[in-house]
DNA sequence: GATAAATGTCATTCT
DNA sequence: ACAGAATGACATTTA
C-alpha cells in the first residue's frame, strides 16, 4: 500500500513533466548515472524503483547542479557547460572559410589541345608541390586570413575584389592564358557566381582539408572549354606552377564515359581545370567542422538537381536566416537557453540557505525563470505558458532542509507563504505574543519549566536528563515527548515541503530549459536548411555556367539538361550525364520531397 | 458557511 | 532498540 503511494505521486510529477513536455522527451536519464543512484531506496525492486523511489530531496540536489556530498554529480553539468560553450561558438549558417573556386583554363580545341597549356602538365606537378605550398595557401594572404577569422565579411564587395586580383595572380603564376572571345559575357558573370558562391565555399572546405590541393588529372577528353572572356589579361604560357602562396586546387572535370582518369588528357579532348583556392588547412577550420559531411555532396548534387528557387532569393532567405535567427542571439546572450543554469545553479546551492531566504531568495531560480522569460523562452513561453506569476511567487531556495531551531525557521515559513507573513505581523506587531500551540498549552497546564521550542530543539541527552530529573508521572512524560516528537516532526513536515516545492520548480525550470532548447534548435535547423538550399542553387548555377564553358568531341556544349556537376565525396567533381543522375537522385529527391511534405 | 491554502499531526518507513 | 528524518494522508486552522 505504501509503495503504491509512492510510485503514485512520484509519478505524478513525472506525468506532469511529460505532459508538459508536449513532444519534448523529458530525459532524466542521467540522473541514473548519478551517484545518487547508490543511495535510493529502491523499494519496489522493479526495473524503474530507483527513479521512482528517489526522494525528492535528491532531486533538489541534482536540479540546484551541486551536492555537497557528491561533486562528481558536476561531470554531469560540465558536459553541458561543454555544450554551451560549443554552442556560443556560432552558427553553422556563417561558415567563415575563405574557399574560391572557378574555372582558370580555356583550352582551345583543335590543334591547340595537343600544345596543351602549361597547367595542364603541371597539374601533376602541382601535386608534387602541394604539401610545400598548401601550408601557405593562406598565410600569404592577410586578408583571407582575416575573413575566416571574421567570418562575416567575405560576402563584401571588397571580398570579390580581392578574389578576382587573386585570381589573376594565380593565373599569371600558372601561366594560363585565357584567350579573348565571344564567351565574355559568360566570363563576366564569374564574380557574381563567386558572390553566390560564398555558401558553396564551405561544403567544399570540408573535403579539401583532407585532399591536398593537387591539380587532378583533366581527363576531359570529350569536353573541352570554350573560348575565356577577355575580363582577364592573358598571363604568359608556361607560367609554370604556382606560387606558394596560391597553390591552386584542380578539380578535374571528367566525363562518364572518359575510360581513365588519370590520363592527362584524353585523345580528343581538352584540359580544363578548377582551381581552387582555398584557406583551408590552415588551422582556422570551419568552425562547423562537424556539420557538413559527405552528405552535404549528395544533398548538394540533390539540391542542384532540383527546381529551386533563384539564387538571389535564397541567398537573400539564407542571409536574412542568419540576420534575423534570434536562437544565435539566444546562444549568445545569457538566455533563458542558456546553459547557464547549471553555473548558477551550483551558485545559489553553494549560498546559505540564510541568505538565500533572509535577502528574500530572488535568485537562483527565480532569476533563471524570469531569463527564460525574458530572453530564450519567447516561443516557450507563447506555447507553454507557465505561471510566471506563479513561479516567481512561490520561487524559494533553501538548500538546507535539515532541522533547525524553530526560530530561524520560522521566519522563512513566514517568509514563503503570505498567510504566515500575515500572522507574524498580526502577532508580535499589533496582536502581541503568539498564541501559545496546544502542545504549549498542555505543557503550561502540567506546570513545566520549558517551552515546546525548548523541548523540541534540546539535546536528546538534555531531554533524557529532563524526564529522568523532574520526577515526572508518565503521563508526563508520554506528553513531553510526543510534544517533542510532534514539534519534531512538524519541522519535518515543513522542510518536506519546502523540498517537495522545490523539486517541482526544479523540473519545471528543466521543462522551461529544454523547451526553450528544442525551439533554438527547431530554428537552428531552419537556418540551416535554407542555407543548404541556397548552396545547392549556388552549385546548380555554378555548374550549369561551368557546363555551358564545356565542349564535347564534337564540339557542341554540354548541356546542362543533358550532363550535370557533381561532387564526389573526396571532392572530386566530375561531369556526368543527368540521365543516370536523375535516375539515381530522383528517387532521393522523391523520398527528401516526401519528408518535406509530411513536416509541412 | 463554504472554500482553498497553510499548517499541524499521525502513521509509516527508513537511516 | 531507539531517535529522528522523510513523507503521504488526514485534520485543523486561517483568511
């Protein structure tokens, strides 16, 4: 019977907490790795006892994130701290590499393929170099190093400035000539793919870390390169490789049908190559490192396939994600997100409990509440719109239950509950002395020297000392005992409440935390999301201007209906008939449209 | 007087 | 064995 209570009402508070949770899992998990664990009482010997059997003293413990008795309980905060601070770092959306890629190398059909360009020998030479070079990539340039720092900047007009003086610079050391034609109008778009090429930069930046930035064989033996835009000055053939500072990266541009890649170019064919400048490799890493994948290839080929909508939109939407996603402000400020609680929390555990009472106890969590409120909980608390009035209200700490003597005490009690700050006032400011307990009265009415508090608080000893002393009758001393063990056990009473009260805060203000969790990271993914979008346009535009560049053997263009770009995972990009992409991809596509839908 | 909240008390279990 | 803490349930007090 008692054990069914107990599981009752502990449930209870587990059932409010999931109901409030509303699709958010309330995860206590860890509170089983916790010590505390050895110490519950587990009554009901079932699989769940320990939790269910966990008296709520111990989840005040663990909710004020510090246990005087078990400092290894801050293992399981400092984690989280750990994520705060991977958190603050920032936004996956922003990816502060400094990446460019574009086509460097028109390669003249006909007989000029067989004297081929410089570059395209020294492609390999390139990867000789490579790791001498790469190094260098960008600590010969300042400012590229000081976009990644910044990481915000590099959409700047004076970003493509740099990129395309850079640019020339490389082609100069390369010795790629770009021969005037009728493709400049094509060629005079390069900046602007270049702009839109900022979200791109990123997901190639994390491959090529891992690769080094060798030139890849061209093995383009159907495709060629149209004639260059005249934008560019014509560098000196046999240029050679290139300087340690821009040590470029070629991707090589390969049919499907080219049979070896690895020839340097095919019979037929032209060269044509991509390089790719990157600050990659050099200690300033994309902060996101972990978040961009293979998968982003794939979703990248995906997205490139897909109908989306104009670069300038979702580039815009990507941009305006970023400027206008409040979770980053709520990573960084001290939100009510923020992770915070548990360095707080451990702060106001460590504080006396007299002072958190006596100086009226608004702090801890009531502070952290009302930052819930104030800063993270926006969509929180417009969805789950718990009692502000409430919490704060009855918002205490006391992170000493044990006895104490009624006097301290007693103020605290008074200090919580209005009505008992009502009769205080009454009592002792306008009513006088209190009005004596019935344990007071029936002690005056035997005549006994001690008052109930003095009974209750003394030394067991004393108290054995007083019945044996004062020749009590046993009716007495029946008396003064039980008033001794109900004053006792009133005490209890009072800080069984106060810690049953403080639990229930504790798992609301978790509740409060983890919602306000679950909307920063529902906006995170938003963010993200039109981020790849944009990427993906970026790429799709990308590669149907690198394929409209392209020749086949008979010299007719690629087009982009017919062959598509895609990124392999080693970052290879390679030209490849749509057919067999759209066969491969559709069925993804299908499958991501599908998720789509059901999320909408 | 009814009601809800606060508080006290009892019974029980456990340390 | 006992004191005392903890706590659910119920009783009492109070506004």
């Amino acid at each position: 019977m008692r054990r069914t209570e107990t599981r009752f009402t502990e449930g209870l508070i587990q059932l409010t907490v999931l109901l409030s949770l509303i699709g958010v899992r309330l995860d206590l998990g860890f509170y089983s790795n916790s010590p505390f664990e050895s110490t519950t009482v587990e009554i009901g010997g079932g699989p769940d006892s320990a939790f269910i059997h966990t008296p709520l003293h111990r989840y005040r413990d663990i909710a004020a994130g510090l246990h005087p008795k078990c400092p290894e309980l801050e293992d399981e905060f400092s984690t989280r701290r750990l994520l705060n601070e991977v958190r603050a770092l920032g936004s996956p959306v922003r990816f502060p590499t400094r990446l460019s890629a574009w086509l460097v190398h028109l390669v003249p059909t006909g007989t000029d393929t067989d004297t081929g360009p410089e570059e395209t020998r020294g492609n390999d030479g390139d990867g000789d170099t490579s790791d001498g070079t790469r190094g260098n990539e960008t600590g010969g340039h300042p400012d590229v190093v000081k976009d990644e720092e910044e990481g915000i900047s590099d959409d700047s007009p004076t970003q493509l400035t740099r990129s395309s003086a850079l640019e020339q610079e490389v082609l100069l050391s390369n010795g790629v000539q770009l021969p005037p034609g009728p493709g400049a109008e094509v060629h005079s778009q390069w900046p602007d793919f270049l702009s839109d090429f900022n979200e791109f930069e990123s997901l190639i930046a994390q491959h090529v870390p891992d690769m080094d930035p060798i030139s890849y064989n061209v093995s383009l033996h159907d495709a060629t390169v149209s004639n260059g835009g005249d934008y560019r000055p014509d560098p000196p053939r046999g240029g050679g490789h290139t300087t340690p500072r821009q040590t470029p990266a070629f991707f090589s541009l390969e049919s499907t049908n080219s049979s070896n890649r690895d020839t340097p170019r095919a019979p037929g064919g032209a060269a044509v190559a991509l390089p790719l400048f990157s600050s990659l490799g050099n200690g300033s890493h994309s902060r996101v490192g972990g978040y961009l994948d293979e998968a982003v290839f794939e979703q990248i080929n995906l997205l490139g396939l897909e109908g989306l909508a104009s670069v300038e939109e979702q580039v815009l939407n990507a941009v305006d994600g970023r400027l206008d996603a409040p979770w980053l402000e709520d990573l960084d400020s001290d939100s009510g997100l923020s992770l915070e609680t548990e360095s707080r929390s451990p702060t106001s555990a460590s504080m006396s409990s007299s002072e958190s009472f006596c100086e009226g106890g608004a702090m801890g969590y009531s502070s952290e509440v009302e930052s819930l409120f104030s800063n993270g909980g926006a969509c929180a608390s417009s969805c789950y719109d718990w009692p502000r009035q409430s919490l704060n209200k009855i918002i205490w700490h006391d992170h000493n239950y044990s006895s104490r003597p009624p006097e301290e005490s007693k103020p605290q009690s008074r200090t919580r509950y209005p009505k008992a700050i009502k009769q205080e006032v009454m009592s002792e400011d306008e009513t006088g002395p209190e009005e004596p307990s019935r344990d007071e009265r029936r002690l005056q009415a035997l005549g006994l020297p001690f008052s109930a508090p003095e009974i209750v608080n003394m030394p067991m000893e004393d108290f054995l000392e007083l019945l044996e002393g004062q020749d009590l009758s046993t009716s007495e001393a029946t008396l003064l005992r039980d008033v001794r063990r109900r004053g006792k056990n009133k005490l209890a009473a009072q800080n069984c409440r106060k810690r049953k009260l403080h639990a229930i805060l504790g798992l609301q203000a978790e509740v409060e935390e983890l919602i306000a969790q679950r909307d920063a990271l529902l906006r995170e993914r938003t963010c993200t999301s039109k981020a790849l979008s944009a990427t993906g346009e970026c790429f799709k535009t990308l590669s149907n201007a690198v394929l409209r560049q392209l020749r086949d053997e008979h010299g007719q263009t690629l087009s982009p209906q017919q062959y598509t770009l895609h990124c392999g995972t080693n970052g290879h990009l390679a030209v490849r008939p749509r057919t067999n992409a759209v066969k491969m991809n559709t069925t993804r596509a299908k499958t991501t449209k599908r998720k789509k839908d059901k999320k909408r």
